[in-house]
C-alpha cells in the first residue's frame, strides 16, 4: 500500500486536528506542531504527516506532496486553490468581517468606498467589495491588521474574528459580515481519485464523529 | 544589454521543444498516428485560427475568456482554436456533410487556451484525439475509450486510470427530485469541483426528503470498480439514470472485451463540462500529474448547432501532458544517437557524399561532416556529437 500523506497546518487548528484523526486511527509516534521533525511517519498504517505554515497547506495539496489535508476556510478561499473540499470538521470556527475605528464609524458601508483597507485576505475583501460595487485600495499586512487604523495606515480593516476581544481592545467595531469558516478536511484532486478507497472510507468515518459532536 | 534579454525571451505560456524533447514528442504523435490509422480513424487539419462565433458555439461561450482572440482585416472577430472537437464539428457538419456515417477522424494538432501556466499546462499545447461521429451506440462509446487506453499503452506510459461517469445519471436524479434549474446547476458546480461541503450545505436546504438528501449527499463518493455501480443503482429510482447506468455497464462489457477494463474505474461524480456533454464521460488521471492528461465524452447537441443533428463521441489527449507523466514515472523515451559520424580528407568531400547517400537510403542516421578533418579530429568529434560510430574516408 501506498503512503497517505497528510499536511496538517501548525498552530491553533493542529492539535483538535491531530485528535480527531486519532480517533478514526489516524495518528503516529511524536505528531506534535511542536516537533523539529517535518515529516512524521507512522510504518505500519502507511501514513505520513507534514506540519507545514498555515497558508501553506492548501499549497501543498494542490500540487500532490500532500493528499489530504485540514485548514481553515478563510485561508483555503483566500489561496484560490484547486483542491476538492471534503469535510466541513466543525473547529475552528470564525468569521471573516471587515471593522472600523468606532470613533470615526461612517453612516452606510459605501461611504467607505476608495478608502484603505488593511488585510490579510486580500482576495476575499476583494471580492467582497467588488460585490458592493465598491473600489477599494488594498494594504496586505501580515498580521496584528488591528493595527492599521489605529495608526493611521488604512480606514478599515478585514480580518477574522472569533470572539471579538480584540477589536474591542483597540477601539474597532464590525460593521459587515462577509463570510463565516471553519477548518476543512481538503484533498488533492488526483489523490481523492486514485486513493479513493483509503480517503473515502475516511470521509465517511470523518462524517459520523464530526456529525455526533455537533450536536448540542 | 537589456534590449537582447527581451529579444530572447517567449510569450507566456509557450515553450520552445529542444531536440531532445521534440524528438519524444514526435516519437509519440507518430505512435499515435499509427494508431488512429490502424482503428480507421482519418486525419483532419483544420485551420490555426477560426472565427470567433464558431468556436464559441455550444458551450464554448464559457471559453471565451480562455481564447486567444484577434480581429481580420474586416475586423471580423477571430480566436484561436482551443480544442479540436468545435473545429471538427463545423467540419462534420460542412463540408463533409454528404459523408456516410459514421464519420471517424483524427488529429494531432496544437491549441491555445490562456491558462495560468505550470509544468505540463501551458497557453500552448498540442492535442492527439478522435472524434467518431454519427453513431449514438455503446460500441461507439467503447471503442473510443477503449482507443483512449491503447494510445496511453503505445506511447508507453505505465499507471494510469480512467474514471468513467455518465452525466444522465446525476441529470436524473436530480429530476426525480424535481430540483430547479438553478438549483441542478448548483449541485452539478458541487460534484464536479468535489465540494462536498457546499453539497451537504445545498442539500440540507432543499425541500425534499431525507432519502433525496443523503442520495445528492452520495454522488461524488460514488467512485470505485463494479461494486459502485451497484450501489449507484440502489440510488437510481428513476429511468432516466438507470438508462445511464444501463449505459455505462453496457460500455463496461465491451471494454472487458478490448481487454482493457483493468484500468477503468467508475467515477459518477465525474461531469467534466456538463452543459457540452450528454452522455459518458471520462477523464484518465496519472500518478504525479495534478490534472487529467486524457478526456472525453459523448456530446450529442454540438453537431445540431452547426445545423446538422448526429450524435458523436470523442477523446483528446494532452502530448505534453503524456511526456511529463513519462518523464516522471521513468517510463522509457527511445534513444535518439546518430548512428555514423562521416568525417573525410582534404580532397575525399565528393567519396563522403556518395557513402552518406548508401548508408541513408540504407536506413542509418548518418551526420556528415562540415569540413575536411584529420582522422583524430574526427574521432573527436565523432564523441563530442555522441554518435555511435566513426567512419572516415581519409
């Protein structure tokens, strides 16, 4: 049998990740995101893990060097990649919105139209605002986005939020919801063809636990 | 400086074959060529470029931000070719209109489609396929993927799998459960981009029953040998997919009968471009190529919109799709040395013709040389240009 090859992103969706393929039997010796090793093999289940940066994933298994893989719906909609999305694995969850400094709020969401937008989603904004008809200039930042109105750099920002501690901390307020995520078990198009049978019997396992627990 | 850089550089997308890898390819377009010949497919060349309408006809609408587009003198709108099935098509229903059917033709010719370019995938790339039209039967069917495996087999490629669908199939049920047209497009756009996510999402919120539900839920997992037929039967409670499934175990016969059901795996999620396909459908997918290098499918309207109803079938492969999986999988390219290394003396040009003419029309590859040489110089070259023998006429 061949190897499965999963990438599993390090971070804060690994280690519910990592759990919920142990219990479909999925796992080997030392998987943590906190291992030097990069490829972790477990010999007797044929399955190989690579923890990889989060916007990597996606990448990964678009090209094939991994089969399956877990990331978030924001970044997998914001790489534009072409891999079948499988599994809707429930954690994770966020949404991606777009907020302005409260002080400063203006009366409708258009009067917002050719400011700066500060995010790390430029392709998501984009395609939000192109949807209200809206120009924008985009300022891609790598991270801490709350920062850009605070100190001037843009008038909003698009970002992901989970519970909204820290838009508050730094005085921003959401004022439109563009879209809601949660982590995704994704595969390569060839590998869910040519594995069908190994990533198929995992989707239908995947499906069950995943269904049970998001029940109240 | 900078000015000879740009000289150099090629268009996006496009790509230069050094003599070593046009050799291959052209190794590979005479295999095929044998081939198609051998199955009494004729070939066709039809024109670089068409008019734009033409080739937009059917779904070709959905092409048009892929062509390459140019205006004529008139300023007439032209594109070219993106694939051959269209060229051939206006063809069939033209100029080769009193043909008797079934009409079977082939091709290996280059196309253009703008695409964002990786290995294998270029704006410029070169087709090898047929097209039998005038016949709506299984044989038809069979025997084009049937052709579609033996090209891969005589190229020489090792693994490879084709995944058969039927679109009638998902076309049914999703008319037995009397889904809108909006809605079908979108469950369609789900299973063939494998949303599974979107799909379990569009489900849940149809007014339908739990058994319609888990049926739409079902279909891109319906993938596998011959238990998936089976079980894609239990799901098909209306004629329309089983007629489809009919179809495909009908097909599936056959293909034992060609001795070549080994590579064939029943894939009903697949759709390819369902707004152009009505029946079969088939994608042949490799191990480390991220995209089908072979497709095809029954397209039975494409003819009527050229004003002439027949029903037809076709493959095309991707020749530099075919290398690179070759390549990648180690499979064996011919060998392409020169056989003799001609050199001569000073006053021996007019003896080393007349040899070169004998051992050519012999069938050895023969490279003469450009000028007078010691025979040490020639032995040299002889290895420097990695031809197998030295023959010197001093």
């Amino acid at each position: 049998m061949e190897y499965l090859t999963v990438a599993l992103p390090k971070g804060k969706l690994f280690k519910p990740s990592a759990e919920l393929l142990e219990k479909i039997g999925y796992t080997a010796d030392g998987l943590s995101d906190k291992s030097r090793k990069l490829i972790i093999t477990n010999e007797e289940k044929k399955v190989r893990f690579i923890i990889t940066k989060t916007a990597d994933v996606p990448t990964y298994v678009e090209y094939g060097a991994a089969d399956i893989g877990v990331i978030g719906k924001d970044v997998l909609t914001e790489s534009g990649k072409d891999v079948y999305e499988l599994l809707d694995l429930g954690f994770g969850k966020c949404h991606l919105m777009m907020a302005v400094p409260k002080e400063q709020k203006r009366a409708k969401l258009t009067d917002y139209a050719y400011t700066r937008v500060a995010t790390k989603f430029p392709h998501i904004a984009e395609e939000f605002f192109t949807r209200q008809g809206m120009q924008m200039e985009y300022i891609n930042l790598g991270g801490s986005i709350e920062l850009g109105p605070v100190v001037g750099l843009s008038e909003s920002i698009v970002d992901i939020v989970e519970t909204g501690t820290t838009l508050k901390e730094n005085g921003l307020e959401e004022i439109a919801y563009i879209m809601d995520a949660t982590a995704r078990l994704i595969a390569n198009r060839v590998s869910f063809k040519l594995k069908f049978a190994r990533i198929g019997n995992m989707v239908t396992a995947l499906s069950k636990l995943v269904g049970k627990e998001g029940q109240p | 400086m900078k000015k000879n850089n740009a000289l150099l550089k090629i268009p996006y997308g496009t790509r230069d074959f050094l003599p070593e890898e046009a050799a291959a390819k052209r190794i590979i377009e005479e295999k095929l060529a044998e081939l198609f010949s051998a199955w009494g497919y004729d070939e066709v060349v039809t024109p670089t470029m068409e008019y734009l309408d033409t080739l937009t006809m059917g779904s070709g609408g959905n092409q048009t931000e892929h062509l390459f587009k140019l205006f004529d003198r008139h300023n007439s709108s032209l594109a070219l070719r993106h694939e051959m099935t269209t060229p051939i098509a206006r063809l069939v229903s033209g100029r080769l209109k009193e043909q008797p059917s079934p009409v079977k033709l082939a091709y290996l010719s280059s196309a253009f489609r703008y695409e964002e370019a990786q290995a294998g995938r270029q704006c410029e790339f070169h087709q090898g396929g047929v097209e039998l039209m005038g016949s709506g039967s299984a044989a038809a069917d069979a025997e084009v993927i049937a052709l579609a495996i033996e090209s891969l087999r005589a190229a020489g490629l090792k693994n490879f799998r084709l995944f058969l669908g039927q679109v009638e199939f998902v076309s049914g049920i999703m008319e037995q459960y009397q889904l809108s047209d909006k809605q079908k497009k979108e469950v369609k756009t789900c299973v063939e981009g494998r949303d599974l996510v979107g799909l379990n999402h569009l489900a849940d919120g149809l007014e339908a029953t739990d058994a319609a539900k888990e049926a739409i839920k079902k279909i891109p997992l319906l993938c596998g040998v011959e238990e998936t037929l089976q079980a894609a039967y239990a799901i098909a409670l209306n004629p329309q997919s089983r007629r489809a499934l009919d179809n495909l175990s009908e097909i599936y016969e056959l293909l034992q009968a060609y001795d070549v059901a080994q590579y064939v795996v029943f894939d009903l999620g697949l759709l390819r471009d369902f707004s152009y396909y009505t029946g079969m459908v088939f994608e042949v997918y490799t191990e480390g190529l991220g995209y089908p290098l072979c497709g095809g499918g029954r397209y039975d309207h494409l003819l009527a919109d050229f004003g002439h109803p027949a029903s037809a079938t076709g493959f095309a492969l991707g020749i530099e799709r075919l290398l690179l999986a070759m390549e990648r999988q180690g499979c064996e390219m011919a060998p392409q040395a020169t056989d003799v290394y001609l050199g001569y003396g000073v006053s021996s040009l007019t003896a080393a013709i007349k040899e070169a003419k004998r051992r050519r029309a012999a069938g050895q590859k023969v490279e003469l040389a450009t000028m007078p040489q010691t025979q040490e110089d020639a032995a040299k070259k002889q290895q420097e240009r990695g031809c197998r023998e030295l023959v010197y006429i001093p």
